[in-house]
C-alpha cells in the first residue's frame, strides 16, 4: 500500500491534476473507475483569484471522492501558503504544488516549471506551504529547466527536507514541454536519493507503459495525464491490471455508457449552455480516442442542445 503522510491510497495509479480538463465531473468518474487519488484542477494563488467562478467551479467536491487533492500554483510563497490555508479550512486532505506546467501564460509569472530555474525559490515556496498546512504536501515538478539543465534530484531532496510527502516526476524538461519520449531514468535517480514517494509521469498510456516506467524508475506509482483524455476509466483500468496482473479492454457499450454519464454530469455542472460547450471538447477527446473522423467531430460541435448532444453520440457510436 502507498501512502501520502497518513493517507493511505488505494491504489498507486493516480490522475493528474489538469486545468480545464480534471473538473468535478471527470474526477468523480475516474475516481468511482478504480484511480487511486484525483487531483483537482490547478488554481492560481493571487488572492483576487480565489473568489471567481472558475475557482469556484475547481473547489467545488464530491463527498464520495476521498481523499480530496487539489492543486495551487504560483511563485509568492505568502500567496502560497495563504492559499494552502483556505483549501485546508474548506476541507482538502492533500495540498500539491505544480512546477511541473510548461504553459507560457504560466511560466512567464514565473511560476510553474520556471521555478526549476530558481532552487531558493523553491526551497521558499515548499517551506512557507509545508508550514502553513497540517495536512500532507505533494509537488509536481519536471527533470529540470532543459535537457542540459536537469536539476531533479536537487529538487527533490529540497523538497523532502522541509517535509513534503510524496512527489510526482515528469519524464520531461520545461524545455520538451509535451515533445519526444518521456525518459523515467532521472526518475529512478530521484527515487534512489529521497524516502518519499515518488510516482512517474509522462507517456503513461496503458498497462505496459506503467510497468515499464515502474521498472526502469523503481517509482511507487504512476500518474496518467493526457492519455486519459476522452479515456478517464485509464487509471483504474491501469490500476486492476496491475493488481490482477491481467489487462482488460473495455467493451464498446461500456465506453459509450461512460461517455454518455459525462455528457450529463457536464451539462448539470455547469448548466446548459456552457455544459453543452464544455462538453465538446470531452466528446471530441473521446470520439478521437475511438477513431472517429474529424467530420463527426466538427458535426457534434455544431449542436447547441444538450438531448440532441446526446442523440448525437448514440447515433455516431452506433454506426462506428
């Protein structure tokens, strides 16, 4: 069993936390799927930020979801600390730090993956979080800045000096973004210097990707990002493969059942006009993961109505 501080997981299969994409009803259907945590989606920590309706909507919990993890971001360690702290007396049970995000419109705040730049900020960041929280810290950070400026394990032993429980690695610089093969070899170096637990991310898109990024990293977990886009049953999927050591494949009346709980959890979220835009994005993920034409795609992104949103994705998964 892996454990974060006191809470134990139920499984080391995680998703990963992912601004506009891990909402509330995303979360809530990977979770009751089998992934062994859910981390919200990223929230900025200036103080103006925390009382728009997007950090509303990424507050928002599910009771049945335990434990419940967010995640803050940003590069003033009071702003930072401030922002544990309200998420702790709102009821959060695990507080993870991004620097792992290789967004500009991030990284040009300096906050992020910039930080790997900037180990004192860092240390500043992680010990004003640590000390203002009494619940367990996590980070999420990348190899380093750039390929010829790897810096993880520096972070890492920083980061369990002044107590943070458990870091999720990225086989990926700042620099790479989203390019090229994730490499888990710095992970197996982080592993071997630090007690914590460390989970490995990146490229993990099926049973034998995490068994194989588990191998060469020695890890305790894996997490699961955008492969789990249009698939949010991948981590628990991922998850009883490696318990049972036998992988299933969904049938394709299951997908389609899961697909259409979302489309519905989508439009109750978030009402009906901005559930039936928000859902686009998610069908469009799904039916890519299925194959389908991109003419499909761009018909279903033309209704307005979320019945004949549903209909819709009847019809075409029907005739696929």
């Amino acid at each position: 069993m892996v454990s974060i501080g006191s809470i134990n997981l139920r499984n080391p299969v995680l998703l990963a936390p992912m601004a506009g994409v891990t909402d509330l009803p995303l979360r809530r259907l990977a979770w009751r799927l089998g992934a062994g945590l859910v981390y919200s989606e990223m929230i900025g920590s200036r103080p103006e930020l925390w009382d728009t309706r997007k950090s509303q909507e990424r507050r928002e919990r599910d009771s049945t979801i335990d434990p419940w993890a967010v995640q803050i971001a940003g590069s003033d360690p009071e702003f930072m600390a401030t922002t544990a702290q309200l998420y702790e007396q709102t009821g959060a049970d695990i507080i993870d730090i991004n620097m792992g995000c290789p967004a500009k419109k991030v990284c040009k705040k300096e906050a992020g993956s910039a930080l790997l730049r900037d180990p004192g900020l860092v240390k500043e960041i992680l010990e004003a979080v640590v000390s203002a929280v009494s619940i367990p810290v996590t980070l999420k950070t990348r190899t380093g800045w750039s390929p010829d400026k790897k810096n993880a394990v520096e972070i890492a032993c920083l980061a369990e000096t002044v107590g943070v429980q458990a870091l999720t690695l990225h086989g990926r610089t700042r620099a790479c973004r989203f390019e090229g093969i994730a490499e888990h070899e710095t992970a197996a170096s982080v592993v071997s210097s630090i007690s914590i637990p460390v989970f490995v991310n990146g490229d993990i898109r099926s049973t034998q990707d995490a068994l194989c990024a588990l191998e060469i990293s020695g890890a305790a977990g894996v997490m699961v990002g955008r492969a789990a886009l249009g698939s949010c049953w991948l981590p628990g999927q991922i998850a009883k493969a490696l318990q049972s050591g036998k992988a299933e494949v969904l049938g394709r009346e299951d997908r389609l059942s899961i697909a259409l709980e979302h489309l519905s959890s989508l439009h109750r979220f978030y009402g009906t006009l901005r559930g039936v835009r928000i859902a686009r994005k998610h069908i469009k993920w799904f039916l890519q993961s299925c194959k389908v034409d991109d003419s499909v795609i761009k018909n279903f992104n033309r209704i307005v109505d979320p019945a004949e949103q549903k209909t819709h994705l009847e019809q075409v998964w029907a005739s696929c």
